[in-house]
C-alpha cells in the first residue's frame, strides 16, 4: 500500500495490514498516484508539469527509487511556459480497467492506455467544441474563472469509464451536461428526471430499486462497477421527504436502507453506493 505525500515529496510504502515498510523521495510534485505491476506512477497536472520536465506521468519502479520513465509530453505547455505561468488544472482520472491503467485530463481530449510495458496509447477522443485555447489559460486563478463566466467556451468536468459506458460531465453554454456514451451500441443518451422537491431537472439516475439517492458515478470500483459517496446527513434528509411517497421495485432493499439512514449520525463516514451496470 502507497500513500503519497505531496508536501514531504515522498511516497510511504505499508504492508496491506498496515505497518510501515519504507520510503521513496521524488523531486517533484504530483498530485496523484496510481501504479502497474511494481512501479509507481506519479500524475503531474497542468500547470504543475514543470518540475517532471513537462510530462503527464512519471514511473518509479518500487525497489529503484528514481524515476525510471516519463509518459505523455506537454510540449505546448513547455512553450506557453518560457513567457507565461499556467492556470492549474486537476480534473483527471486515472483507473484500472480489464488490468489496465487508463488515464484522462481535462482539457486534453485523449483517454489513454499505458500497458505493462509502459507504452501510452490513445484508445478513445472526447471531443467537445469551442474549447478554451490553452494560451488563453494563463494568470492568476481569479482572472482564469472571470474569463470562463465572461465566454462560452466549453470544458469536460469529469469522466468515469466502465466495460461498456462512458460517463462524461461537461460544462456546456454556462450549463452542466452529464453524458452516457454506450461503447457497445456508440450512442449516447443525457440522464435525466423532474426534481421531486424543488424546481428544476437532477441530471443523474432515477433510483426507483429502493428509493434512495438519485445516482452519478464519481468513479470505478471494477470494470462493470461504478460508485457514489453518500453523506449520512444527505441520505436522512432524502429519505425523510421520501418515506411515503414513490413506490419502489424492492420493498425490502428500502426497509434496509431506511434501518441504515435511521443509524447514521453526522459524523458518520460518507456510504458508499455501488451500482452494477449492464455489460
């Protein structure tokens, strides 16, 4: 088990029970970790790339110690960085899929592949129109979000991916879109239902099995599996609206889920919802 510590610039390496084995030192600063086989993989963000000689990814293979490969160069922003200082951008995703390690970056609109030979390879683009130039995304961060909420320009927000689906949000026009693209059937669809105590449309799933939290993945737990973090407070408020309203397709599964919200304090942990999908 790796747990990185971006302010000490070192990773701390335990066994899974939880007892400390060592250390590894970088001189950078990621933002993310995630790993292949016996190798580390740091992310470096956007506007943070400087210190990994402008690369997206860097691997440190676990019993080396130094930086054994960079992957993903960002020789725009190595340009846009001789005369200006880039805005930080950290919408990213990177997950295990069908054991691999794919990886996506707002802004930049390839999904990646990095195999165990640590090679990158684009398996999928999201596209979207009038993106912001990344010239244009210099300065300070006050002035960046003045910019956006002056101009239309649009942006992917986040992106889970499963087997079989794509669940991509983007900010579109000033508003906020979520997107199903079905791989297998390479259509999409936008989810959606009337809010049931305020106005307005919930851009997320209908959750009529046992009446709780409507649902959007915030990530992947396996390759047909996706998640949701629910706070206790959040659940007991929902479900007291809901005790006597919509019927639900398992009465049973609402009983529990009831039991559970009735148990739940403030304080509590966040729930986590797992959802599995069609393959």
């Amino acid at each position: 088990m790796a747990v990185s510590s971006r302010a000490q610039q070192k990773t701390l390496l335990h066994t899974i029970e939880g007892s400390y084995t060592k250390e590894i030192p970088i001189d950078f600063w990621p933002t993310g970790l995630n790993s292949i086989d016996n190798n580390l993989v740091f992310i470096n963000v956007m506007g943070m790339r400087k210190e990994s000689n402008y690369y997206n990814l860097s691997i440190v293979p676990i019993n080396e110690m130094k930086v054994k490969k960079r992957l993903l160069f960002k020789q725009n922003e190595k340009n846009i960085e001789k005369n200006k200082k880039l805005i930080r951008q950290d919408f990213n995703n990177s997950y295990t899929l069908r054991d691999t390690l794919c990886y996506w970056e707002k802004d930049y609109d390839t999904v990646w592949r990095i195999t165990n030979k640590l090679k990158a390879i684009p398996q999928y683009v999201i596209h979207l129109d009038n993106k912001m130039p990344f010239i244009e995304q210099t300065g300070k961060m006050p002035e960046y979000f003045k910019k956006l909420r002056k101009t239309n320009y649009n942006c992917t927000t986040g992106l889970t991916e499963s087997t079989r689906f794509f669940f991509i949000s983007a900010n579109i026009n000033h508003r906020l879109h979520r997107i199903i693209y079905d791989k297998k059937t390479k259509k999409s669809v936008c989810p959606q239902f009337k809010r049931e105590f305020r106005k307005g449309l919930n851009l997320s799933f209908y959750n009529d099995i046992d009446g709780g939290f409507y649902f959007w993945p915030q990530g992947l737990v396996a390759d047909n599996k996706v998640y949701k973090l629910i706070y206790g407070y959040e659940l007991k408020e929902y479900l007291d609206r809901k005790k006597n309203s919509t019927p639900v397709l398992d009465e049973e599964a609402r009983k529990r889920l009831i039991k559970l919200a009735e148990k739940s304090e403030l304080s509590d942990n966040p729930i986590l919802m797992i959802v599995t999908l069609k393959q």
